[in-house]
C-alpha cells in the first residue's frame, strides 16, 4: 500500500475513532474508544517521525554542498 493512502486511512480511521468516543455513555466504551485513538495515534506517529528524519536528512545534505 502507499505510505500516503496508508497515513490518509489512518487519519480516517483516528477522526471516526474520536467521533465514536465523543458519542460514547459509559466508562467502558469511552476506554475501549481511547485505547483505540492511543493504537492509530502511535500508528500515524511512526509514520510522521519518518517523514521528519528523512526531511532533516535531505535538508543537511543540502546545506552541506553549499
């Protein structure tokens, strides 16, 4: 799968994640909800924090050829 489908689904998934919770009544279910949000929170998260290596990489080869 693209990495950009794959962040853009995980994105999707975290938004109805956080809808659901909103819409949660009891304890159990806002927990169950939040457990969820922490899984594909951390999931995006990997995925940004490799982007942002590879960002900084690219930006101190740069510099370094002037």
């Amino acid at each position: 799968m693209n990495p950009d489908q794959l962040m853009d689904n995980l994105i999707k998934e975290l938004n109805a994640a956080l809808k659901a919770m909103s819409k949660a009544k009891t304890v159990e279910e806002k927990v169950m909800h939040s457990q969820v949000v922490k899984n594909l929170t951390e999931s995006l998260g990997v995925f940004l924090n490799l982007a942002s290596n590879m960002m900084g990489d690219d930006f101190d080869d740069f510099y370094e050829n002037d």
